[in-house]
C-alpha cells in the first residue's frame, strides 16, 4: 500500500505468499486542484497496483486513477460488455496494460497539440509564459518516457508467465501491449526533441533580438 502512494515508485512484478502484485505506473491529467503541488506539468504519472491469484483480483490506487476511470466509463455495464472478462483474470490485468499504454498515447496527442499552439504564439510574439508551459511539457515528457520504460520491464516479465499466456488471444493481446508500450516511448522521444528544437530556435531568435 505504501508503494502505491509514491509517484516515483518503480514498477514491479512480484509474488507475496498466496498472491502476485504488479504495480505500473498509469499516465494522469493534472487538475486544478493539483497544480499547486504538481512537479510535473500538465500531465504526470500515478501508481496503480494490482493484487491477484487465481480467483480474485484487486486493482489499487491512490484517489482517482486516469486508467480505472477509462474502463468505468467504457463500460458502464460489466456484466454485459463484450470488451473484458472479470471472469478472466490473465485477460483483464492484460486489457488494464493495453488500456494503459492507449491512454499515454491519447495523452501524448493532446501535448502535441499543446507543443504546435505554444510553438504558434511564440512565432508571432515571444512570451514567458509560452516558454514556461513548453517547460511543463518538456517535464510530463521525462515522467511519460520513465514511467513507458520501467513499465516496458513490467510487461516483458509477464510475458514469460504461462498464467498469462493459455492462448492465442492472450498472446495477441501481449503483442499489442508491447507495440502500443513501443510506440509511446518513440512518441515522447520525438516530442522531447521537438520541445528542445524549438527552444534552441527561439533562444538563438531572443539573443539575435538582443544583439540588434
């Protein structure tokens, strides 16, 4: 429990007695509430712990959780959707992985956009405040990048667990999890290098202004 309360918790794959744990880190919108104390940007990163054994599984989180709140509203109906089976322990902590690694995808989209905006109204009058929220994107890029990395280690473990792997749905579904898990690191990566480009540029534009 204490782990899931620690935002710079390393993801982990671990057995305890009767009962695995796998802990990931999940991609998390900042609110308004939680600018004042957020280190991260506009977006950051949140524990989320799962608990399971061969009959039973518990997700845990620390207030609300970007991840869980997907599959509430995605299914508003468990026992009737044909997306996931609660019944099907492998299978749903391997949907909660997929879900996860579509939801920094989601995410990263939307700091695009941010990156274009911000890179738009510095073109036409450099400003502070746009270099700042570059700064606080630049900062959700490096807790995105470590949080996709560390999970990447998580997911390779699983892989190797039979539990996870009793048929060839399971397997595809492994598939997806590390192409989608893949694709968000070269994401950040690019978008990381982008926010650097640009305020190479506009630092060399700002000094030539100064010299004139």
């Amino acid at each position: 429990l204490a782990s899931i309360k620690d935002i710079d918790e390393i993801p982990k794959f671990e057995k305890y007695d009767d009962f695995y744990f796998i802990l990931i880190q999940s991609p998390h919108v900042i609110t308004e509430e939680e600018q004042e104390d957020s280190v991260s940007g506009d977006y950051s990163v949140a524990p989320l712990g799962i608990l399971y054994t061969d009959k039973y599984l518990i997700t845990i989180s620390e207030g609300r959780n970007d991840v869980v709140n997907y599959l509430k509203l995605k299914l508003k109906n468990f026992n009737h959707n044909h997306i996931v089976s609660t019944e099907n322990i492998p299978q749903f902590i391997l949907k909660l992985l997929l879900f996860t690694s579509k939801i920094y995808l989601r995410y990263l989209k939307v700091i695009n956009n941010k990156i274009r905006i911000a890179q738009s109204l510095l073109e036409r009058s450099p400003q502070n405040d746009e270099i700042i929220h570059l700064m606080d994107l630049e900062k959700s890029l490096v807790f995105f990048s470590t949080s996709l990395r560390s999970n990447h280690i998580v997911i390779e473990k699983i892989a190797k667990r039979k539990f996870f792997l009793e048929n060839e749905e399971n397997e595809e579904l492994l598939d997806d999890i590390r192409d989608e898990n893949k694709q968000a690191l070269e994401t950040v990566s690019v978008y990381t290098r982008i926010i650097a480009n640009i305020s190479s540029t506009f630092s060399s534009v700002i000094s030539n202004n100064l010299n004139q």
